[in-house]
C-alpha cells in the first residue's frame, strides 16, 4: 500500500443509518425554529414522519435533473422563509439542491461564482440530508452539480461548506421506490465506485470504500429489485450508495459518468438510467488499462464469460432497458453526445484509458 499521495477526505458529521433511523431527526433538530425542506411530490409524504417541531416550508417543484431555473426558485423560497435548518429529503439532485441553498440564501454569492472548487465563502445554516434513494450518495459528499440548459452542460460546485451536518439512511424510505429506479439507481451507486477503484487518481484508503460498495451491489442489489420490502437489501444498498459517495470526494469518477452527462441534459435521461446505460462499455473499455482490478469488479457481480455482453446483462436482467433508442434518442444526436462527453476533462482525464471523441462516439453507437 502506497499512501505517498495525499487526499483529504471529508464525511458528513453525523450519520443515522438503519431501519426506523427517520424517527432520530425530530430530536437533533428540535431547537430548529424554522426549517426549509427541499423534496419532490414522490417524497413529501416522508416530511409528516421526521418530527419537525419548528416551523416548516417545503419546496417541492424539482425535476429529475434540477436546472438553473429551478436552483433560482427554490433560492428565492429559502430566503422568504429565512431557516435556520435545510433539509434535502429526496435522491441525489434534491439533496444537491439542498446544499448550495443552505449554503446561499442568505448571502450574495451567485452560482456563477461559486462554480469549480472550494469557491463557496461559507454556510450557516444546518444542514440535514435524508436519501429517499440509493444511488448518488449525495448525501457523503462536498460536491453539487446543477444543469445549464443553455450550454447543455453540468455546472460542478465543490466546497465542504456543502458537508450535511447529519445524514440519514433509513432504508425504510426506499421501500416504495420501483424496481426500474432501484436498479437504475444501485448501477450509479456501482459506477461511482468502480470509476474511483479504477481510476488514475485512485488511492488506497478510497480503494477499500470502493471494494465495499462493489461488494454491496453485488450481494443486495438484485434482491431489493426483487422484493421492494427487503430491509436488509434496501440497507445494503443505501451503504453501497454511502460508500461511492465518499469515493467521488477525493477521486471522482471517470469517463462512465462524462458520457452520462449528455444523456441527461441533452436527453433528459434520470441521472442513475444514463449511468446504467454506460456502464458495461466503459467497464469493458477500461479492462485493457487495469486488468487486475476490473477482474475484481466481475468477481464481485458474478459475471462470467466476455466481459462486455456479460456486464449488459447484468443490468439487463436488472428490468434496464439498455438501449438508448428507446429512450427517445435519435440517431443524429449522437455525435453531439460524443463532443460534448469529450469536452468534460475534469471527468474524462480521469479515466484510466484515454478515450478519442471517435471512441466516444462508438460507444454511443454501439448503446444505441
């Protein structure tokens, strides 16, 4: 083991984690006098079960992949409620949401200025994160992405201002999520940890957050597809979720997630549908560059046999419908997704494998 590379890795600072964990929330904010929740219509039912005692608003118009529009809105909301508690009750881009308007409603700073890394000039207001999914583990981590329709890119905000003061796991709340979200949702969960397992930047001590959520996946993430009221396999999940979380802190993903990013702001594609979709052809792209460590990875998933068709099926046979077809792309869209994946160097130059716009390109094609 080589730790001559520093890292600084940074963890929420607290986390309730297990069935039932919900019910702690209304004692550690109970001096909470006015709280601001951020959430969807899918999870506003949770809002009545935390306990809240203060007075709470809740802003519920997100969309799948939060835009600049929506981040202004739900920016303008927080400052007419003025809390002194922030919570993100929701998946991966409600919780995202959450961490930049705790920490700018109430000072001056635009999101063009707080843009790239460690921009942020503070926070001071609480912060609570409670996942409604497990697939981002946004809820472990400093980093908040929001789309620019414009430029049909992410804008990527890096700070530990963004670090939740509590996060909460309860599996519970995942018991409703569909099995096609499930899926698609544990595949991101995955991809997070092997773009950091297998990435230039990957280091030791990450490695082994990686190796458990890899693990994780493999051992639960079929089974709460199967059965929606599985506590254990819903509790694995959301530490597999946990764990590639921390994972994108110091060493981020790779070329999976820079090919995703069009999907989803181009297509409009659910962030853990795109990362599904490319999962298996960069995991296979990427063999040839780290043999021993991709060889890890299969015996993890129990794949078997070419390691491209086999890791397709692995989704596939998770209720995925791989193919970007069918999800409304058309043809002559794809090499617009293949310049704009190229263009994303702080992912791309990641990738242990370097990667041509054409090679992009003929990944696109062959996930068509």
């Amino acid at each position: 083991m080589s730790l001559a590379r520093n890292i600084t890795l940074h963890l929420p600072k607290r986390l309730e984690i297990g069935a039932g964990a919900v019910r702690k929330v209304g004692e550690w904010a109970a001096d909470a006098r006015r709280v601001f929740v951020l959430t969807t219509p899918h999870t506003t039912e949770f809002v009545a079960r935390l306990g809240l005692a203060g007075e709470v608003q809740v802003f519920d118009a997100i969309p799948g992949e939060p835009d600049i529009a929506c981040f202004d809105a739900a920016l303008s909301a927080a400052r007419l409620a003025r809390p002194d508690l922030v919570v993100g009750l929701g998946g991966g881009s409600v919780m995202d949401l959450a961490k930049l308007v705790a920490a700018m409603w109430d000072g001056t700073q635009s999101l063009a200025d707080v843009a790239g890394p460690n921009k942020v000039s503070g926070r001071n207001t609480r912060l609570m994160q409670i996942a409604t999914t497990a697939g981002t583990g946004s809820e472990a981590g400093i980093r908040a992405l929001i789309t620019d329709p414009g430029k049909g890119n992410k804008i990527a905000v890096e700070s530990p201002h963004l670090l939740a003061d509590l996060a909460v796991l309860d599996p519970e709340l995942t018991f409703s999520v569909p099995p096609a979200v499930t899926a698609a949702t544990g595949i991101d969960a995955m991809a997070h940890c092997v773009e950091a397992f297998t990435n230039k930047n990957a280091h030791p001590v990450i490695d082994g957050f990686a190796r458990m959520g890899i693990d994780l996946v493999g051992r639960y993430l079929a089974r709460a597809v199967r059965d929606g009221q599985d506590t254990e396999a819903r509790e694995g999940m959301m530490l597999a979720s946990f764990y590639g979380g921390i994972c994108l802190g110091p060493v981020n993903t790779a070329a999976g997630h820079a090919l995703a990013y069009p999907l989803g702001t181009l297509l409009h594609l659910p962030h853990g549908l795109a990362n599904a979709i490319i999962f298996p052809h960069v995991l296979a792209f990427n063999e040839s560059a780290v043999p021993e460590k991709t060889a890890e990875v299969v015996a993890a998933l129990g794949l078997s046999g070419n390691l491209l068709p086999a890791a397709h099926r692995f989704c596939e046979n998770l209720g995925v419908e791989m193919r970007l077809s069918a999800h409304g792309a058309a043809e002559d869209q794809l090499d617009r997704f293949a310049a704009d994946a190229h263009a994303i160097r702080r992912l791309m130059d990641n990738n242990p494998r370097d990667m041509s716009v054409a090679e992009v390109r003929a990944i696109f094609q062959a996930a068509y």
